[in-house]
C-alpha cells in the first residue's frame, strides 16, 4: 500500500472517530431570560444534569441564562422554529397572543401556592393545546414569589401610586399601570437594573427574587407584600426535537421534567420569605400593605378580572369555572 493511499485511510479514519461523538450525542440550548443564579435557571441546571445522568450523556443541554442566547420575548418563537430545541419563559409575556397565556396574573385570583397549583392544573390543557398548535410541548412550570410593589416612597392608597414611571412586562401589570395613573414603561427582566439606575422606572410590583437579582435597595426603598398573584414560569421543548429522540430518552426527558417541576415549587414555597429578609437587611423597607391600599387593589383586581373574561371568552370562562369548583 503506497504512502498516498495510507494517508488517505488514516484521514478517513480519523474522520470517522471524530465524528461519531458527534452521532452518538443529541444537543439542546435551553434559553432563559433570568441570571444563573435565580431559582429558575439553578433548576434549569439541575434539571439538564440529571437528563443527561439518565442518559449516560445521550442528550446534553445547555442552559443559557441571563438571557443571554434569546431576550424573553424571542424564546417561545426561537423554541418553535427550531432555532433553540427547549426555552423557559414568564407565561404571561405571551398574554397579547392568548389571555389564556394571563390567568395566573389575574389579581388575587390564587394568592397561596395551593391556589396557584389548582389554577394551572386547570388552564393546563389549553395552554397545552395553543403551545402544540405552534409545535411545542410543556414539559414542567415552576412559580415566582407572590407580587409585591417596589417603590421609592411610602404608598398608603392607590392614589399614591399616580405618576410614578411603573414597570410593565405583560398586559395585566401594564393595566394596572393605567388603572391607577402610572406611567407604564415595559421592561423585562434582564434590562430591570440598569432602567432602574437610569430612572426610567421607579416602581413595579414582581417577587422577593426579582427585587433581590435587580439589587433594588440601590435605587427604591420600599416594599409592599401585597400577594396580587403568583406568576408562572414555563419549560417547553420544540416537538419535532423531542419526537426525534428514542424512546429511552424521551422517558427520561419526561421523568426529569417531574423532578424539575416538583423540585422548583417546594424551592419557592420555602423561598419566598428569605427574599424578603435578605431586601431588608440591604435597607429596604419591608412592609404589609395597609387596609385602604388593599381594599383599591381589590376593586382594580376586580375590574381586570373582568378585563380578562370579557377577552378570554368563553375558554376562559371555562378555566375560571373549573379552578373555581376545585
């Protein structure tokens, strides 16, 4: 055999190694919007690591938070074009495309993380049905704090809360921002701190965590534990990507994401309060919101409820029906 011919076998060879790692291992980026360190995306991980446990690393994902892969409003489109084979994002950020995509925003609806369980478990299957319309299947959702409000001065009543610059990320916080004479200014979470050191908002009602990841006593003093609702966050997977994986995998895929999910709500059921400890030992004022500001956000609550219905229809009054008579 002539030293050409050897070569050329020996690259061949070498060709054939190298790509069978390659063949051997499936890959998905899973895009977040929130920092490595928040719950959600250290669930994230946890969830990835133990995938590819059960997998033997047949399939490798790779979390990219903070979002620095896709901004929040670009994963589900990303998710569903294949671009990213998995994304997390805040639910409700979808709620222009469906008010279905809103309920768990919906004021005072479910306060208590019981609550929260029961009314996902009943918007469940119709979220479902909307995500798989556009080739994505839920694989878990994992809960935020409840809502406070942040602000740089005391808010005694709603009135108090006319013309401040109010942080908006989705229909229903952008709502109460016109209810009660804000100036709404949408802005996502990743962008939060810097809108927040620049003054292009002032106040915003999110969790303990988002206020904690924003630093917010460098700018605001105020916080009041008002409990509006309990956001959800959701894990979903782009079908064609799943459906391509082996039966084994799929399972695997399927029982993580179980883990992930019963994982994440027992993470934020004993969180909730540390946040809140740890914003007041950095200055910020932790407060109980006091009757007459509770009983405004009650009539508000009450007119986005009727907001919401009014364009859900009547699916979304049959979700409402459902968690109602659980």
């Amino acid at each position: 055999m002539n030293t050409a011919m050897k070569t050329l076998l020996a690259a061949g060879a070498l060709a054939l190694t190298a790509a069978m790692p390659a063949s051997a291992q499936t890959k998905w980026n899973l895009p977040s919007a929130y920092p490595n360190d928040n719950p959600h995306v250290e669930n994230l991980n946890a969830f990835a690591k133990d995938v590819s446990d059960a997998t033997g690393g047949k399939l490798a994902i790779t979390v990219h938070g903070g979002a620095s892969l896709f901004k929040a409003p670009e994963i589900k489109r990303a998710v569903a074009t294949g671009q990213a084979q998995a994304g997390e994002i805040l639910i409700s950020i979808l709620e222009n495309e469906s008010p279905i995509f809103g309920i768990d925003v919906v004021p005072f609806l479910a306060t208590s993380f019981p609550e929260a369980k029961k009314l996902w478990a009943a918007s469940k299957p119709l979220i479902e049905q909307k995500l798989a319309a556009q080739g994505i299947m839920v694989l878990f959702t994992v809960p935020w704090g409840p809502q406070g409000i942040y602000a740089k001065k005391e808010i005694n009543t709603i009135d108090d809360m006319k013309g401040l610059k109010w942080r908006a990320y989705n229909v229903g916080t952008a709502r109460i921002g016109e209810l009660v004479g804000a100036q709404a200014v949408t802005v996502q979470a990743a962008e939060l701190p810097q809108a927040l050191a620049t003054g292009v908002v002032n106040a915003f009602m999110s969790s303990g965590a988002t206020g904690y990841d924003s630093k917010v006593w460098e700018t605001l003093t105020h916080f009041y534990d008002t409990r509006a609702w309990i956001p959800r966050n959701v894990t979903f997977v782009n079908k064609a990507a799943f459906d391509a994986l082996d039966k084994p995998t799929q399972d695997a895929v399927l029982k993580a994401a179980k883990v992930a999910e019963e994982r994440g709500w027992k993470v934020w059921e004993t969180k909730t309060e540390w946040y809140h400890d740890e914003i007041a030992k950095k200055g910020m004022k932790v407060l109980k919101p006091s009757p007459a500001l509770v009983a405004g956000f009650k009539k508000v609550g009450e007119q986005l409820t009727a907001d919401w219905l009014k364009r859900a229809g009547a699916e979304g009054q049959g979700v409402m029906d459902a968690y109602k008579k659980m």
